[in-house]
C-alpha cells in the first residue's frame, strides 16, 4: 500500500547479482519514496548502479 503523505518514485537501476558476478546486467525498477530506501530494497540480492528516477503520478503504477 503505498503512503500518500510521501512523495513516491520509480527508481530504476542496472543491477547484476551478487551470487552472480557473472550474470548480465539487468535492469530493476522499484517504487520508494526515497534513492536510499529503493537501494535498500535491492541491495541484499544485487549490486546496483543508478539509473534513473521516474515520478509517479496518481500514486498507482
């Protein structure tokens, strides 16, 4: 459920994973309210690189 008191943001990054070191990049597309917190929900499984952040207009996807 997204919180409508936060500004939210698709963040997209081009991620490899870390079990994986050589797997292709691909790219993850997240929704957060923040760079920090969509990182945060990536980083545990990918090593990332920003790559962009769209806004999210309406609060839906």
């Amino acid at each position: 459920m997204i919180d409508k008191k936060h500004n939210t943001t698709i963040y997209l990054f081009a991620s490899v994973l870390r079990s994986d070191p050589k797997s292709r990049p691909v790219m993850q597309r997240v929704q957060a309210a923040s760079e920090k917190e969509a990182r945060r929900q990536l980083v545990r499984d990918y090593v990332l690189s920003f790559a962009g952040c769209l806004p999210l207009e309406g609060n839906t996807l």
